[in-house]
C-alpha cells in the first residue's frame, strides 16, 4: 500500500503545471512518502509536520468510514510513521485530504 500511495502521488503531482488548491491541500503527503523529510520537519516543530500527523489521526479516527486506511495506517506505522493530533488543521482540509489519499489507494492515480 505504501508503494501504490508513494506512486500515485508522484503521478498526482505530474498532473499539475502551477498551483491550485488540490496540490496545495497535498503538500503534506511530501513528509509520508519522504519520511526523511519527515523527521527533518519533526525537530524543527514544523507546520507542515503537524498537519501532516494531523491528516494521519484524521485518517485513523475514519477508518470506517474509509477502510483501506487501516492497512495503509499500519505500513506507515511500520515505518515509524505515527499519528499524533496538533489541531493546526482544519476540519475541511483534512476532509479534502482523506478523500484524496483515498483516491490514491483505489489506485485513481495508478498507471
């Protein structure tokens, strides 16, 4: 699972050419598929750090609503990738970014 998302948001990310709210909303996948970056953005405390472990509780607390995170959640964890709830994100964001990671995992970016 974590390939397929790690693939699909490298292919996400092709699909745009500027900026737009979509790979704006998706910045925080940076930090999933590169947990170097990860942990780089963990010592300094950073924004992006919190949403991205944001959008991990978010997903975690909607596992039924979304089942595929449930393995997903777990090959993150086994690469030390937990969730951890800051509250830096919004409601809509972390709405719009499940959806998305979603869509990743149901291989809509997938080719």
């Amino acid at each position: 699972m974590y390939r397929i998302f790690c693939e699909s948001y490298d292919n996400f990310l092709k699909t745009f050419e500027e900026e737009s709210y979509r790979l704006n909303i998706a910045k925080p996948f940076e930090l999933i598929v590169h947990p170097e970056k990860l942990e780089k953005e963990k010592e300094m405390q950073s924004d992006l750090y919190k949403k991205t472990c944001d959008l991990l509780s978010y997903m975690k607390n909607n596992i039924t609503r979304f089942p595929k995170f449930k393995a997903f959640l777990w090959t993150l964890n086994s690469r030390n990738i937990m969730p951890e709830e800051y509250k830096v994100a919004s409601n809509d964001e972390l709405e719009e970014q499940a959806k998305l990671v979603n869509s990743f995992l149901k291989l809509a970016y997938w080719y």
